[in-house]
C-alpha cells in the first residue's frame, strides 16, 4: 500500500484521541490503527485531527532532505456548517491554517453524514411476516434517506467552499469530499501518494488573499500592519469595496488636481478644513443598502483611527480608480 511503503522510514502518523468522542468518525477509528491499513497512533493533536508523515522534499544540489513534512488534516462533516456551529467551525479552521499558513494541510469533508437511527417497530407476534410489499417500501425510504443525506452532504461541501473563498485571513487549503467513512484509508493513501510523487515539484510562494489585500491602495504594497487592521476591520473583500465605493477621499466634483492636493495635505499632517471625509455626508455616494451606508462610513473611521488618515484614504482611492495590481 502507498502509505506504508513510504512510513517505513518516517515517524508515525497520529489521529486525535478526540474523534472517539465524534459521532461522525468514532467508527473508522480501527481503520486507522490497523497496521495492515494506515497503522496510526493515538494522542491529543489539539488543532487536528489527523498528522501523516511525508516525504521531505530534497535539496536539488545535494540531494538530502530540507525538512521533515508532515500533512495534517481536520475531519468535519455537514453539522459543522449548521448555522449553529459555522462561526465557531470557521475559528477552528483559522487557527488550523496558522499551522503552517496552509502549507501541507488538507481538510476532509464527509458527505455521508449518517441519519440519526430510528429504532423499527417492534411487529406484533401473531403477524411477524413482512410481505414483498412491505420490504420494497422500507428498502425505497433507506435509499431515500441516504439519497437525501448525501445531497445535503454535497450542499454543505459547497457552502463550506464559499465561506472560506471569501475570507481574506485563512489561506487556501484543499477540501476533499468524502462520499462514505469506510474510504477514508483510500482517500488518505490517495491524496498522500499525489503529494510524495516525485514528480511533485517543491510549492513555490504564490499569491494568496492576503497578498492581494496589499495590493488595495493607491501605494501598493501596503505595509501588513495596515493589511492586518483592513482584514480586522472589514470580513471580507465584498464588504471592503462596498465600505470605500460608498465615499470619496474628495468631493465627487473635484478635479484630479485638487484630489491630489487633499491627498498632499494630509501627507503634510494638515487636517481637512471644515468636514472630515468621514463625516461630511457629501462625500458619500447614494449607495443606499450594505456597507456602502452608514455601516461602512464606521467601519472606514474605525480604520482611520487605527492606521492613520493617510493610508485609510489610500484604500478609498484604490476602489475609487482604475489601478493595476
């Protein structure tokens, strides 16, 4: 098996004692320990769920390895994404990708979540015969039930997907669907195998939503104390361009040489005569709904406040203009 001809000289894999507590997964848990299959041990992972051994990648000069690698992975399934529980899901998943930034990490989502068990009726015993017709309609809800289990699966796969696309401060990491618990091994000898391939060169540094982020200003890069308080301060980049799409960093009327000149003025630690941009309402669009109201207007004073009236009208300006990033 891929997995275990590669683990011979590595240190073992882990699963999280935690998941014997986790309706969803507590039955794979001797899967994972069976030495003919993955052979994992058990331990407190804290942040995940799962901690596969890989292979480091090698020195092209020398050839000797550069680091230990190790993938690791949270397991969840479709009641993570309940409305109840998809703040605290998306805090666990934020503190996962501070892990490594999202390197070697993977999340696998169970499809398949298991329906609650109903007990069946117990039959009288004078009449315990179950006719044809009585066992084709049990056999057409079971298949029902798991035709809708999965469909419900695959909708909280996606909505998953959706939240983490639009969120500026968690990097990218893979989703991987699982359609059934039992394939878990599978799946994990599979997606190891890929990345222990030598064909699978070394990651090269590539732009992620954060970095993008430093490209919103009319001064690009923004300095990532400003880009930090930009992602605190706004969830996503929607609401950022609807907040500064709302005003301007001038009057609407200005010409490019007058906004130019405010922009000198602050640069020279003047303040605005008269009005605030933040507080003249004339600077404001007539976006009427969304950040772009007075939401946005708070949420633009709040991060003049933190880094300064220079670079919060630098943001302004960027969605204000056409610039390439």
């Amino acid at each position: 098996m891929v997995y275990t001809n590669h683990n011979v000289d590595m240190t073992p894999g882990y699963f999280c004692h935690s998941l014997r507590r986790r309706q969803s997964f507590k039955s794979i848990i001797p899967d994972l320990l069976a030495q003919s299959g993955l052979g994992l041990l058990e331990k407190n992972l804290d942040t995940h769920d799962l901690a596969l051994p890989l292979q480091p990648f090698l020195n092209p000069k020398t050839g000797h390895a550069l680091a230990d690698r190790q993938l690791r992975l949270l397991l969840l399934s479709p009641p993570a994404v309940a409305e109840a529980q998809l703040e605290a899901t998306i805090e666990r998943i934020q503190r996962f990708a501070s892990l490594t930034g999202g390197k070697d990490l993977a999340i696998i989502f169970l499809l398949a979540y298991p329906p609650p068990t109903v007990q069946p009726t117990v039959p009288i015993a004078t009449n315990s015969f179950t006719t044809a017709r009585q066992l084709a309609q049990q056999t057409t809800q079971l298949s029902a039930d798991s035709e809708r289990g999965n469909l419900d699966g695959v909708l909280a796969w996606t909505k998953l997907q959706a939240e983490l696309t639009n969120r500026s401060d968690i990097p990218y990491i893979p989703i991987l669907p699982l359609t059934a618990l039992n394939e878990l091994p599978q799946l994990l000898q599979k997606h190891i195998a890929a990345l222990n391939s030598p064909s699978h060169p070394v990651p090269k540094p590539s732009a992620n939503t954060f970095d993008l982020l430093q490209q919103c200003t009319s001064t690009p890069p923004m300095d990532r104390q400003t880009a930090y308080c930009l992602s605190d301060v706004f969830a996503n980049m929607a609401e950022l361009a609807a907040g500064c799409t709302g005003i301007s960093s001038a009057p609407q009327s200005s010409s490019p040489s007058a906004r130019a000149a405010a922009r000198a003025s602050v640069e020279a630690n003047s303040q605005f005569p008269a009005n605030d941009m933040m507080e003249d309402p004339a600077t404001w669009t007539s976006q009427s709904s969304g950040v772009g109201g007075d939401d946005g207007r708070m949420k633009l004073k709040q991060l003049r406040d933190l880094v300064g009236e220079k670079q919060c009208i630098e943001v302004v300006d960027f969605w204000k203009e056409e610039w390439l990033v």
